[in-house]
C-alpha cells in the first residue's frame, strides 16, 4: 500500500532525526580535546568519551587514576606527548652487548650482561615475556641511569587525608654502578651491579638513618649496613632490608624507584598487556622550591593530589607476584614501552586487596659530562595508602649531579666510609658541600 504524503513526511523526519542522533553521538565519542584541558571528577564521564591525540581519554586511564579522580579530588591536566631522547651511547651500547645476554627459564637470572638494553627484542607470546621486560626494566632499561648519580638533598612529604601535611623530611642519596656504564669500561669486573647511600639528614631524629648496599649481579642477597647513630658506628643488616619501609614511609626500599628489586626474587612475573596510559612523562617541575613543593596540593584535602601535565604513553603492564616474607602479595606494575621508565606501581596485600598507589612524575635527564640526553629520571612521586588514609609524596631539588667528573666523584665514592662520614657530618663531597 502506498504511503500518504502525511506518511511520507513522517518517514523523511524519522530518518532525518535518526541519523542527527547517530552524527550527533559521532561527535561526542570523537571530539578531540585541546592541550590544557583540565580532567576532574566534575567532567569525568563526559571526558572519557572524548579524544586526544587520536585516543579515547576513558582508554587510557588506568583504573586506580580514574578512581583516584572521581573519589579524591585528583585532577589532570593533558600536554601533548613528546619524544624522549636517549643517549647515543647507551643505543650503541645495545648493539654491541645485547647479543651476549643469556636468560635462564628457570633461575630467572640474567649472564653476559653488560651495558644497554638486555633484550631489545621480546616475543610477547613468550611465557618468559615478563620477566624479560622486567630484566630490560632493572638493567638501567630505557632511563637510562648514570655511572654515578648523586642527590645532595631529597625530600619526603608524609600526609594524613585528613589532616594535613605530618612532616617533611631531608634525605641524602649517593648511587654508583659497576655494571652497564657508558663511560669507559661497561663492567669493572666485581659482580656487584650498584652501591647505594640512602640517608637522613633532617629533622634532627632522623639524621643519619639509613643504609649502605651493595647489590650483586648473581642475585645473591644486598651486602647491607645501617648507622647507628647512638654508638656512631655502623652494623651489618640482614639481607632482606630490600623489601623494608624506607625511613617509615610508605614507599619501600624495592621502590626505589617504583619497582627496583632483583628480577630473580621473584616467584612469578606475568606480562598482562601493552596499552596507551596518560602518565607524567614531562613533569613541571622537579618539585621542591625552597621549602614548598608547587607540584602537590597540599592546603584541600586529601592534601596530597600532583599539580602536573599528563601526557599518552604507550606502556607495558606486568603482574609481579611477591615473595612470601613480603609485605604485599602482589604488585602491578606500568611502565614506558619505549624509555621503559616506571608510571605506576599498584601493591596488593595477601588477599588481593588493593592497597597502595605509587606514581612516578618522570623528565628528561642529563648528565654533566655531555649535552645529550640519559633519558628519563623520576625526580618526584607519590605513594598513597588508601588502607591506612595515609600518603607519601617525595621530590628532588635541583641540585642531582649525574656523572660528574670521575677525578672528583666516581662510585668508588659510594662506599661505607662516605656513610658513615655522612652520618657523622664531617663529610664534605668534592663538588661543593652536602646539601647546600
């Protein structure tokens, strides 16, 4: 039967209204947002339908971001994403010793490794797959790190959600490398992979806590010592100070930064999925000015939410399972696919429940000794406890000497003396005096 003119009518507007209602919800999942804009609890849903660079904002939060936006006050702001220069050297460095590197299935434990990246090729397929990227990831992976890196002055920043700002504190670190270094020889033939000086200067109860290591390339366990600020000696400590709480903190020694112990203590690591996240690839700022710190809001509760631009980056996700005598029973792990540098870290408790949130705010870094890039640092972050209300940002000053001259400072620097001088503070480091 033919339609009436009525009819017809009708079925023109039906048709009409239908595809303005498909075009219109086009846009909507596809407009595309402009550099600057603000992501808050407040815009939330309408934002994750919208894109930028080409991406859905709702595809690359990480669920615990999304919750932290919605539930605690956490805002982003979008910058567009930019390369990360690698040094020259660490590139020619995998070319030449990636070869070499020989991975066992079932010690989990690398041979033949010596600077650059382990394994620049990984099948993902692989069932070993998670384990090689977290070996890429500890092996100096994509940052990568400086034969010798020397933060005269870091800082904790330790938050009740409902109170406020507890109390801040200062902290020393000192790190040399006898593996996988670019300057000079790659190996200096120790076994040992890293020295570390991490210590407490101020307030007054915490100067000289802390501890000297040393971490070995076989993963035997770290060859460790504290001060003892009360006999003004050092005493050896048990080889699982690795997976301890730093300073009463809630970021723990294997955290440093983010995920950082020996691949090989590990039960279990599992490659979940390669993904796009927003993450802080180019911090503001390195975070500390004097005595504030412009990258945390620290005067509206939860008093502990960054101020800093967020960018898409293509990442790996792994699960890391942890050893029995550790804290956590789980750990998730984020990090940059192509500077493999850390962006989160979510801990687990024994019963799989969601715990701690570490994010890295990272930057391009360089070195003293040349004008090219080392890569990525992480010079701030923050640790959030969402079982005990509690958080722990932490930021570097300026002042981070990477790979001076070796005359002056070299990790042979890094050593029990040099702590036990700090300690005491009658050490004064032959680049200009500690802390200042």
């Amino acid at each position: 039967m033919r339609a009436t003119p009525i009819q017809s009518r009708m079925y023109k507007s039906a048709i009409i209204l239908f595809f303005s209602i498909i075009f219109s919800t086009s846009l909507i999942f596809s407009a595309e947002v402009p550099e600057g804009t603000v992501i808050s609890a407040e815009n939330l849903d309408s934002m994750k339908l919208q894109t930028f660079e080409g991406k859905t904002i709702g595809s690359m939060l990480n669920d615990k971001i999304e919750m932290m936006i919605r539930d605690h006050n956490m805002k982003i702001w979008l910058r567009h994403s930019e390369e990360v220069p690698i040094d020259p050297r660490w590139i020619e460095a995998t070319k030449k010793y990636s070869g070499d590197v020989k991975y066992d299935p079932v010690t989990h434990k690398v041979s033949g490794y010596k600077a650059g990246l382990a394994f620049p090729s990984i099948d993902l397929n692989d069932p070993q797959a998670g384990f090689k990227l977290n070996w890429n990831m500890y092996l100096k992976g994509g940052f990568p790190d400086p034969d010798v890196d020397y933060t005269a002055r870091f800082d904790f920043i330790q938050i009740d959600f409902n109170k406020g700002v507890e109390n801040t504190q200062k902290w020393v670190m000192l790190r040399g490398y006898d593996t996988g270094c670019l300057m000079g020889e790659p190996d200096k033939g120790t076994g040992v992979f890293v020295k570390q000086i991490t210590l407490g200067l101020e307030p007054y109860d915490i100067r000289g806590i802390g501890t000297f290591s040393i971490r070995y390339m076989d993963g035997r366990v770290d060859d460790a010592w504290a001060y003892v600020r009360s006999v003004r000696r050092t005493r050896r400590t048990g080889g699982g100070s690795w997976m301890d709480p730093t300073g009463g903190t809630d970021v723990h020694n294997d955290e440093h930064p983010l995920h950082s112990g020996y691949p090989g203590w590990y039960p279990s690591i599992k490659f979940l999925e390669k993904r796009w996240v927003l993450a802080v690839a180019h911090s503001k700022d390195w975070g500390a000015v004097g005595e504030t710190y412009p990258i945390y809001d620290l005067k509206t509760k939860p008093y502990w939410t960054p101020v800093n631009t967020w960018e898409p980056r293509e990442v790996y996700v792994i699960e890391v399972t942890m050893p029995d005598e550790h804290h956590y029973g789980k750990k998730i792990v984020t990090f940059d696919a192509k500077t493999l540098v850390g962006y989160f870290n979510e801990a687990y408790d024994k019963r799989g429940d969601f715990n701690l949130m570490l994010i890295n705010f990272c930057i391009p870094v360089k070195g003293v000794d040349s004008p090219t890039s080392f890569g990525h640092g992480q010079p701030s972050g923050l640790a959030v406890n969402f079982k005990t209300n509690h958080a722990t940002m932490w930021t570097r000053s300026n002042r981070c000497i990477r790979n001076p001259d070796p005359s002056k400072f070299n990790s042979n620097d890094v050593s029990l003396q040099t702590m036990e001088q700090i300690a005491k503070g009658t050490w004064r480091d032959k680049i200009g005096d500690l802390g200042k």
